[in-house]
C-alpha cells in the first residue's frame, strides 16, 4: 500500500507518476475521490450516480496489484474519471439528466468509456448535465442545478457542468463530456479548469446519447493541457460502430504536448465579433495571455477578415434545434407532457418549427464559414485564440446579463456566444484558464487550430500554463 495522499487536486501528470512508482495506490486515490464526493456533491450536485464502493475497491485492488507485478498500462492505470451522465456504461444506471431515463441501467459501454477501462481507468460515477444535455446553464429541471465551485450562488455552466465542478474540486481527476455548442469548454471556463473539444470525426460518439448528431463532439474535461493529451491519445480514433469516425493516426499527443516550443507560432486573435460586448475584466486577462504568448516568441496577428460573422448563430441555431427535434420527435408525440422539462419540451417544438430550406442554407452557410476558418488556418495563422465567454459565471437564475445601459443579452445566448461556430465548423478548441476577476472567478481564454491538430493548440495551452504556474493558481476557495 503507497503512502497516503490527502488531495487529489494533483493534476493526473503528478497523479500518475506516483501511481506507478508506488508512491501511491489506485485504492488510496479512490478513497481520496470518494471522501471528496462525500464532502462537496452536497453542495455542488455534481453527481448523479456514483459507482457502489465495493466495487470501486474491487477495481482500485485489481490494478493496484497489476502495477505491483509490471502490468503497467500506462498514465490512466488505476486513475479513477467520472462521465457527464449522457454516456453509456455497462451496468451503470443512465439518465441522460431526464425523468425518461430516470429508471434505466445500460447494457453497453460507450467507445470512449471502454477505451479508458482498457487503458487501466476506474469509472467512479456519472455527472449531472441540462437535461439531454440541452442546455448551457447546468440548471436541471429534474435533478437540480450543479453549482459552481469558486461561488455556490453562482452557475457552473452546462451542460457539461457537473463534470467541471468534479474535476475542479478534485472529486475527480479527469472527467469524458459532449460539446455541442460550448457543453465542454463553457463549464470549464466557468470552474478554471482546462476543457478539449476534438475535431469533428477524431473521437467516436458510439453509444453516446446525441442531441444534434453534426454539432455533437465527445470530449475531456481536466485539470491541465497534459492530462487532456493523455485522454485524447486513449480516445481517438477511428471506431467501426461510429461512421463519423475518421481513419487518421492519432499522433503521440503527450510526447508532443510535454516539448512545446511556440516560437515562431502564429497566432491569430480574432476581435471582430468574438469581442463584441466582452467584459472588461475578461478583455484584460485575455491580452495579459497573448502577452505570454508573444513573449515566448509567437507571432500575432490581430483581426484574420473573417466573415459571415452575423450567420454564425442562427446557421448554428437552424441545425441544432431540428437535428434535437427529430430524436425525440417519437418520445414528444407519445409521453405525457411532463416528462420534459418546460424549456427543454419547447426547444424540442421551436425545433418543428425550422424549414428544410432553411435547415439546408444552415449546412451551407457553415461550409462556407469552415472553408474560410481553414483558409486562414492554412495560410495565415496556426492557431487563432479568442476569450472562451464574453461574461464571467452569472449568478444562478439570472435570465439575462446587462453588457452596459444599451445592451442587454439573454444569459444563455451571452454564453455560447464564442463557441458554436466551431461546433458548426467542427475544429478542434480547447479552453483554459487564463486568470480571475477581482471577484475571484475564474476566466477562460480559447485556442483554435486547424483540422485534427489537437497537439498544435494542446502544445500551447500546456507552455502557458506552465509558465503561468496555473495548477497552484486555480483552485477553488471551497477546496481550501
């Protein structure tokens, strides 16, 4: 048995290091998890299911004496994860955050699921999500709001935002979500934790519950850009069962990642519409990163004349609300009315109401809108960086966000502002913190490369972060 540890705050770099020298046990780290599940889930209702104990330290025991006998599978080995509550798991009750599933155990792992079991990881539980992930806030109508770590009163942003909250307390050290407008990085933003978005294609979605199949991207929430580099090289790839899934080699993102070298990278900040009505605070920060950036020899270049910039919410809009429509079209005709929440019941009609034609000019208008991302990305920059919100966690319940004394934004719409293009666009972008307001709330900034170039923006992410010492600088006052 290795010494004990008494946090598990410890990014997965340091965790697994001291997994397989011995320094500590797979069943020590479950014991850690398990008294911050204890600790915190009653306050933060970041859970929904947590895996029985018995089994837990079966699996924890299991592992511990395969490292102690040279079966080491890799960094994931005897790592316990946690997954938002919309993937399936064999044996592991699936409620997608909704009363239709409140009674369901699944059959099946997901691809993703199994994937990280191989590599030695420990499933813990699922995390609580907006109800069939439909949804940016982490209010759920069902099973109450997941809240925000830095500030109970606060939002912790959805729908991903139960898996945010678990990692960024260290109730879990690495957590699987699904972005389909922001569902990854909005929640990771909010909670100062590090949020990837794949490429569209890099990670199977198979037995992954879909809001809007073309949107819908499986991703990682973690505590550092490392950590998401080990789980996207576990993760991606191509999967028989998922034929979205594209056949490309899933490079050696952590041997990448661990030697950045950013000089002479060129990076493009994006002001036009990514910065309309951004917060101060948060414009500040976002310059204090780049300043970073160039110091380490990138070069910037600001405003890349991207266009089409007023289409890129409705052309996201026209294709979410009647993909989420025709799933649950069946289960809308045939339930009683509320086994939908009000909002999410309204989404699932508004989605009736969107023509083919207009559908079609959607799916077009985003080809267009990814041809020219990329031809920017080919061309002039390597990666473009924009601030991941344009608003700081709002207070729970607070409808809409007053920007200034003519503007006013509803919350929702405030904060998916900056991240469904690339959901429409499907490039890969992952979100870190990059600094807290005076008011202690963590702030993200947003890295943008080009197609299945996740160890460029993840080489990136992981110089700032190491410079900016961001593993000691961004953990919760409730941690403390």
């Amino acid at each position: 048995m290795g010494r004990k540890i008494k946090s598990s705050l410890l990014s997965l770099k340091q965790l697994s290091e001291a997994v397989r020298i011995g320094d500590i046990s797979p069943t020590d780290l479950i014991e850690v998890c398990l008294d911050r599940i204890k600790r915190f889930n009653p306050i933060l209702n970041a859970f929904i299911t947590v895996i029985d104990e018995e089994t837990l330290y079966r699996q924890s025991e299991i592992a511990d004496k395969e490292i102690k006998q040279g079966k080491y599978y890799g960094p994931l080995h005897g790592i316990p994860f946690s997954i938002k509550d919309i993937f399936y798991a064999k044996g592991v009750k699936f409620t997608a955050g909704s009363k239709i599933f409140s009674n369901y155990t699944s059959s099946v792992d997901a691809t993703v699921v199994k994937r990280l079991k191989k590599a030695g990881a420990i499933l813990i539980g699922t995390n609580n999500l907006n109800e069939f992930a439909s949804g940016i806030t982490g209010n759920n109508y069902f099973y109450g709001a997941s809240k925000n770590p830095w500030d109970i009163n606060r939002i912790s942003g959805g729908s991903s935002g139960g898996s945010a909250a678990a990692v960024a307390t260290g109730m879990v050290p690495i957590s699987l979500g699904t972005d389909t407008g922001g569902s990854i990085r909005v929640p990771s933003s909010l909670c100062g934790v590090t949020g990837m978005k794949p490429t569209y294609g890099r990670v199977s979605k198979n037995n992954v519950f879909p809001l809007s199949p073309s949107l819908d991207h499986a991703g990682c929430i973690t505590r550092s850009a490392w950590d998401a580099s080990v789980v996207m090289e576990r993760i991606s790839g191509w999967d028989p069962l998922d034929e979205t899934t594209e056949r490309k080699k899933v490079p050696a993102y952590t041997r990448i990642v661990e030697n950045p070298n950013i000089r002479g990278v060129r990076v493009g900040v994006q002001r036009k519409y990514f910065f309309d009505n951004l917060d101060s605070q948060i414009e500040s920060l976002f310059y204090d990163f780049v300043e970073v950036l160039k110091s380490a020899g990138s070069i910037l270049q600001y405003d890349l004349n991207l266009n089409d910039t007023e289409k890129y919410q409705i052309a996201w809009q026209n294709i979410r609300l009647p993909e989420a429509s025709e799933i649950h079209m069946r289960w809308l005709e045939t339930r009683a009315a509320d086994d939908y929440s009000p909002e999410v019941r309204q989404m699932v009609i508004q989605g009736t109401k969107v023509s083919a034609v207009d559908y079609i000019s959607a799916v077009k208008t985003m080809r267009k809108i990814r041809k020219d991302f990329v031809s920017v990305l080919n061309s002039k920059v390597d990666v473009i960086v924009v601030p991941t919100t344009i608003i700081t966690a709002p207070i729970y319940d607070q409808q809409t966000i007053r920007i200034d004394k003519n503007v006013v934004l509803q919350t929702r719409d405030a904060l998916l502002r900056n991240t469904t293009i690339f959901n429409g666009i499907g490039l890969p972008a992952v979100s870190i913190p990059i600094g807290l307001t005076k008011d202690n709330i963590p702030v993200g900034g947003q890295i943008i490369g080009a197609p299945f170039m996740e160890e460029t923006i993840l080489s990136i992410a992981y110089y700032y972060e190491t410079v900016n010492n961001s593993s000691k600088k961004f953990l919760p006052p409730i941690t403390s």
